[in-house]
C-alpha cells in the first residue's frame, strides 16, 4: 500500500490530520516523509477533482451484464444530518468487477435513485441484463422507468434478515433453515413450494414475516433465469457490503466522518483501492451468453441468442 492509497482510508476512518503520520508509520514503517496538513489538504483537492472526472467520464463503449446497487448511510461531524452515498457496482463481459458509480443524496427515494441511472444512461451506459438491490422501494420505481429493459433480483441477506426480526428469537433458528430452502432449491418450482411450505408454518402466528418473504415473492427468485455459475453472486449484497463492512461498524460508534464533500470523497477513493482486489465472477467465460440474450432456465442454459 502507498502513501495515496493509504492516506484516504485512514482518513474515512475518522483519523486526523495530526493523526496521519503515526498512523502510515504503523502501515508502512518509519521514515513516511512528505505528509503535512498542507499536503494532505491539496491530495484531497486532488480526490475530489479526480470524483468529478470520474463522474463525467463517458459510458458509451461499457457494458454490464450485472449491476449491484446499494445506499450507504453516514453521519456527518457539522450535525445530526446523514447523507446516503448511491453506489453502483457492474460485471464486465469477462467477469471483472467494477465500479461504476459513487454519488450521494439524503435518502433513498425513488427521484434521488432516478438520478444516478438517468445520469449513466445520459452518459451512453445500456441497459444491464439484471440488476441486484436490496428493498429500497425507490431504486426499483426508478429502475423500472430508466432502465425497463433490466430484471430485478432482491438481495437474500437482506430479506432474511428483515424476515428474522418480524419473528421471535426462538423461532429464527427453524425460520432461518426454511428460508435457506427456499434459496438453495436447484429450481424455481422447489423454491415457490418452500416458500409456501414457509407461509403456511408461520402465518398465523407471524403475518409480518411472510408478507415480508412473500410481498418480494417475483424478484426474489429472478435468479433462475441466469446461470447456476452465478447464482452465488445474484443472491446476495457481498459485492458492496463486504467493502463497507468496517465502514459501517465506525459509523455506529463516531459522530461522523466530516463534510458531504469529503466522505464522498473518500468512500470514492477506498472503494478505488478495493476493487484492485475485487475477484471475478464465478463462470466468467459464460457471461457473452447472457449478455447476447441467451435464455436460461433453472440455470441451465435453453437456447441460445
């Protein structure tokens, strides 16, 4: 790790400008020379042009068979106001993953969500063949009016989560089996006969949790039109969460990280640095299929484009 890669992580992580040195020492060794408030102050005038170029970059010749989607919250150190960083993560043809977008808001809503894709489709970004979010009910309103072209697929750690707090401790255990059923069936028709299996174990005593499964029932099992290779990949949220997840166990201890502008910032530049490890898909050479219009059915591949 470099002084330009490790200096925007320390400071997402809340470490001051005082704070630096010490800290690189610790990652890098002693003798870390050239670091100062005032250099710090102009690399992160370089951070933030170097978003503002990211963000205006054309897409005309970049193609996502996937995307990931998913809002960030954070604090921020002037107030109690939070801000909301939209990230949009997308598989290439050859499976590599990358990030596509990084822009922020004060919430989730379906107008906040419209204009991060209005502005990837303004900028030549075609529709992707599924897209990958959590319940947010404005990521999807607004998917279906940018990109109507593009499939749904709910994040399942999510869904089960959600499911699981609608329900009392001592029933999660048998509840969280019967919802891995339901994900893990090799097909649709053994998916849908879990879920029912679910509903009717726990309606009666627990309406909220099956409304909760079953009001998401269509987008939850879009992943059988794809290949079985990525399954793994289509079920869950790990492609963002797993970056964030030291993120966002600090934002429920801190205040916050700073001014909108810097956490921008600085989510922007620790995601740059992830994604150089960012590994890629699982039956990376089958995504051309998918990406020509091949039809899948329980994963396995019916007819090609």
């Amino acid at each position: 790790m470099t002084i330009d890669e490790a200096v925007p992580i320390l400071y997402l992580l809340g470490i001051s400008t005082g704070q630096m040195l010490p800290a690189l020492e610790s990652l890098l060794g002693p003798g870390v020379s050239g670091l100062s408030a005032t250099n710090v102050t102009r690399l992160k005038r370089c951070w933030e042009e170097e978003h503002k170029t990211w963000s205006r970059r054309s897409l005309e010749e970049t193609e996502y068979c996937y995307m990931w989607v998913d809002g960030i919250y954070f604090g921020l150190r002037s107030g109690e106001d939070r801000i909301c960083l939209f990230v949009v993560v997308g598989a290439r043809a050859d499976g590599r993953k990358e990030l596509v977008a990084v822009a922020t808001g004060y919430r989730e809503s379906t107008e906040s969500w419209a204009s991060v894709l209005r502005d990837l489709r303004s900028r030549g970004l075609v529709p992707p063949k599924l897209m990958i979010g959590d319940g947010a009910l404005g990521i999807w309103a607004a998917a279906r009016t940018v990109y109507p072209e593009t499939k749904h697929q709910r994040y399942w750690n999510h869904k089960v989560l959600n499911v699981l707090d609608a329900m009392p401790k001592r029933m999660q255990g048998k509840a969280r089996q019967m919802l891995r059923e339901i994900w893990s069936a090799d097909t649709r028709k053994d998916a849908e006969k879990a879920m029912d299996a679910f509903v009717s174990t726990f309606e009666a005593k627990y309406p909220k949790a099956t409304s909760c499964l079953t009001k998401d029932r269509v987008s939850l099992l879009t992943f059988y039109d794809f290949p079985a290779e990525h399954w793994r990949h289509l079920r869950t949220s790990n492609v963002i969460e797993s970056t964030f997840s030291s993120v966002r166990l600090r934002t429920e201890k801190t205040r916050g990280h700073g001014t909108e502008s810097s956490t921008l910032t600085m989510v922007y530049k620790l995601l740059e640095h992830a994604a150089k490890s960012w590994r890629k898909l699982n039956g990376c050479m089958i995504i051309p299929l998918v990406m020509q219009g091949a039809i899948y059915e329980n994963g396995i591949l019916k007819k090609a484009a």
